[in-house]
C-alpha cells in the first residue's frame, strides 16, 4: 500500500480534478456576480462592505464545499 498514491496517473488526476474543482467555482462565483443588483467587487474593494465580504466569504465556502462532495463523489 505503500506508493500506490504517486502513481502518475493518480497525480495526473488529482491535478485534473483540482482544475476543473476551481473552474466550477471561478463560475459559479461570476454567476452569483452577474444575479446580484450590485457590484460585489466595487462593494468589497472600493467600499470595504465587511458585511457582504463575510456573505461572501461563507458562500465560497459552500460552494467549495459543493463542488469537492462532487468530485471525491
């Protein structure tokens, strides 16, 4: 049981499934920019919204959450 892991075809994989795992994201955030009324990157860098910074931080987490489960399956 030893290396099996370092096989190439498993790193090659985990690598694979890390892009499309960010991918995925890199997505459903530009979604979820595009359905608010608002600018979210306006409100958080220029206005400094803490509050919406931490609605938003907590949605990348359930959305990081979601696409892993989906992944490992």
């Amino acid at each position: 049981m030893g290396m099996e892991w370092l096989r190439a075809g498993a790193v090659f994989g985990s690598i694979l499934y890390a892009l499309i795992g960010v991918l995925v994201f890199w997505l459903s955030f530009i979604v979820i920019d595009k359905l608010t009324p608002y600018n979210l990157w306006e409100e958080l860098v220029e206005k400094q919204n803490v509050a919406l910074g931490v609605v938003v931080g907590a949605m990348c987490l359930g959305i990081s959450v979601i696409v892993a489960a989906a992944i490992h399956g």
